[in-house]
C-alpha cells in the first residue's frame, strides 16, 4: 500500500465523516427550532434588516456582563 492509496483512503473517510458531522448540524437546528429554544428565521434577517433605526432581535434587558454575574 502506498502512499497515493492512503490519501485515497483518508479522503473517502474524511468526506463520510464531514458528510455525517453536517446532517447532524442541520438536524440539530431543526430539533432546536421545533421546540422553540431559537428562531433562525429571525436571525437570517439580520443582513437584510441592517438599518440603525431596526428593531432588536433579542428583546431581553439582560446584558452578557450581567447575564454571568447572575449565574455567580
């Protein structure tokens, strides 16, 4: 076995593991947004809704600084 037929090897697997790795994201952002926990629709928008004056897409008063001092 050479070393061509080693890359070979290496590529098909790592093409599978790739392949795998991506339907179990897009699976992941499905499960997340049935059941509520985000709305990617909203966050798509962001690019196209780009104007000083828009509207948040986060509505919560909480800061990230102050979201970990509570967790504290």
């Amino acid at each position: 076995m050479d070393i061509r037929e080693l890359q070979g090897y290496a590529s098909f697997f790592m093409t599978i593991f790739l392949v795998v790795i991506l339907y179990w994201y897009i699976i992941y952002l499905y499960r997340s947004e049935k059941k509520g926990e985000k709305d990617y629709e909203k966050l798509g928008n962001i690019a196209l809704d780009d104007e000083i004056d828009s509207k948040p897409i986060d509505t919560s008063s909480v800061t990230p600084s102050e979201k970990k001092e509570q967790d504290k």
